[in-house]
C-alpha cells in the first residue's frame, strides 16, 4: 500500500511542479507522467519502511497523516533530476529526522494495527523454580 498518491501531490505541490518535474519525454506532452510519480512513490515506501521495519507492522492497516507527509516530501524530492528548491531539501532532510526519531522510539506513530503484539510483561521476567541447594540438602557439608 502506499503511503500517498499522484492526487495527493498534485493537492500539496501542484500540478504544474510534477509537470515540469516529470515530463522528460524528447517531445513535451505537457501532462504528468504517472510512470515517474509511481517510482518515486515507490522508493518512499521503501525509505519508509525501511525506517518502520521492527517497530511497525508493516503494511499498516491505515497510513497515518504524518506518514503521509513524510512520503511526499520524499517523493518530491526523489522526483527533483537537478538541485530541489532549497525548502524541498529541507523538507527531505526534516523526514528523514523525523523517520529517524520514530526509529528510535523518540517518536511514534499512531495507526491501528500498527504497533507489534507485546507480552503483557512491563519488566523482567523470573522462573520460578524449585531451588537447588537449600539450607536443608546442605545439612553437613555447611
């Protein structure tokens, strides 16, 4: 599933960006190519969850909003042949922290389903099991 669409960016960004952004055919077709936006979205899914990977379940059942704009920036970004508008950049550079940050657990996503199945336990876990040597089977040697 992806984590946002050629109509979501076209919203954010607007059509004539990912027009000039990806109409590189030899003759202008003055359209957006939904080949180039698709690969692009593709590598930030894969950026994504690359990041989510062990922390998330993954597909998520439901892609929440911040993941989303996470995933335009970098499309956007990953769109860009030559140097991207200085605010692009920084905004590539922003989810990249930000991916980082729920990587590290310093940040986290809410989406249903997305979070893995705990144990129940909130610490460390003891067996409890009879004891080897006690004071009673020590009787003479102690």
């Amino acid at each position: 599933m992806a984590y946002t669409t050629l109509a979501q960016l076209i919203e954010r960004y607007g059509e004539a960006l990912l027009i000039a952004l990806t109409d590189r055919g030899t003759v202008a077709t003055g359209t957006v190519d939904p080949d180039a936006v698709a690969r692009a979205l593709a590598d930030a899914d894969a950026v994504i969850d690359g990041y989510l990977a062990g922390r998330y379940v993954l597909p998520l059942a439901a892609v929440p909003a911040l993941i989303a704009d996470l995933a335009a920036a970098i499309a956007i970004w990953k769109l860009h042949i030559g140097q991207p508008d200085p605010k692009i950049e920084a905004d590539y550079r922003d989810a990249l922290k930000l991916l980082r940050d729920i990587a590290d657990g310093r940040l986290r996503i809410s989406a249903a389903g997305a979070e893995p199945a705990g144990t129940g336990g909130t610490g460390a876990r003891i067996t409890d099991r009879a004891r080897p040597l006690t004071a009673e089977n020590l009787k003479g040697f102690v």
